[in-house]
C-alpha cells in the first residue's frame, strides 16, 4: 500500500510533462490523460519505467500513446451534461469535457475494447461501439470549476442512466472519476 508520500510522489510523476512537452509550471499543457493500445494517432513514444513511474506502478506499458492535457481535450470540443443518479446527495450536477467518441476518433482507435481506468487502479471496460456513444463524457469540469485530483479529478467519465446496456438505473457504478489511463484493445 502506497504511503501518503508516495501517493504524492506518484502523482506528481504523473503530471510531470513527457519528453519534449510542456514546461514545468505549465499546467494548460501538463498530461492529465493518455492513451494507449490499438490506437492510429500519437504524439508520444514509448513508456519509460522511470519517467512514467505511476504507469509503471500499475502494471501499464506501452510503445506508443497519445497524451492529452486539458487544453487538448477543451480543442476536442466541451459537451455539457446534467446528469443526477438516486445515490448521489444532492441535485443534478453539471459536467463539461469533450465526448469519448472524440478522444477515440483523435487517436484513431482500432481495437473493440476500451478501457477507462483511475489513479486508484479501478478500471471498467465497455465494448467500442458503447464507449462512442453520445451520452459518454470525459468531464475535465463540474459545476463550473475544473476537475482536480481530490475532488473526482483529472477527468471523471460521465454518463445518464440508461447509457449501456445492462446499466442500473438506479446506481452510478461504472462512471469513472479520477481517471488519468485509457487503453484501447
């Protein structure tokens, strides 16, 4: 189990710029979600077992990926959607974040599987067919105030009721906050 300090270690490393990225300090273009797998499109290399520690931590390699920094998924277009499921304490809350649709078709996605994972390790797979469907957001705001890591952030995937089938409606299992990963397979 990570310590608190390694916890925070970890992250940092996460959020530090790869090769040939932005400037510390730089948080418009500071990596807060990469993707990797089956993908076309990229504009990173491979993963390095020290530079991409928390990657590394989870298990997670690769040879190429796209990173994304929040200015990138703005420049994907910001959906707004209300959502409010039984569990949750209060009324409904609003998101904005550009469509899973758009993040795959940016990287050019080619396999069938796409997984969404957290900084915790919790990580749901939908078939690619679901994940492009319009309801799906990577909310990088709520509320009108950016997602940060301690309050569901870097990016929360969102979605209403009724958006895949199968789903409960009355649970919110399967919205993923906190998510910094997605692998397409």
């Amino acid at each position: 189990m990570f310590s608190r300090r390694g916890l925070f270690a970890a992250l940092c490393l996460l959020l530090l710029p790869f090769q040939g990225g932005a400037q510390a300090g730089d948080a418009a273009d500071a990596v807060i979600v990469t993707v990797t797998g089956n993908i076309g499109q990229t504009n990173r290399g491979a993963s390095d077992p020290f530079q991409d520690a928390f990657f590394n931590y989870h298990g997670l390699s690769f040879d190429k990926a796209y990173a994304f920094s929040r200015d990138d998924l703005e420049a994907l277009g910001m959906n707004e959607l209300s959502v409010k499921y039984p569990n949750w304490p209060d009324g409904p809350a609003s998101f904005r974040g550009p469509l899973l649709s758009a993040i795959l078709d940016k990287v050019d996605a080619r396999g069938s599987i796409v997984r969404v994972q957290a900084l915790d390790g919790y990580a749901v797979e939908f078939d690619i067919e679901t994940s492009r469907n319009g309801g799906f957001i990577l909310a990088t705001e709520s509320r009108g105030h950016p997602l940060a890591i301690g309050a569901r952030g870097p990016a929360w995937l969102v979605f209403p009721p009724g958006s895949y089938e199968g789903q409960p409606n009355d649970t919110d299992e399967k919205l993923v906050w906190s998510v910094f990963h997605i692998a397409v397979e």
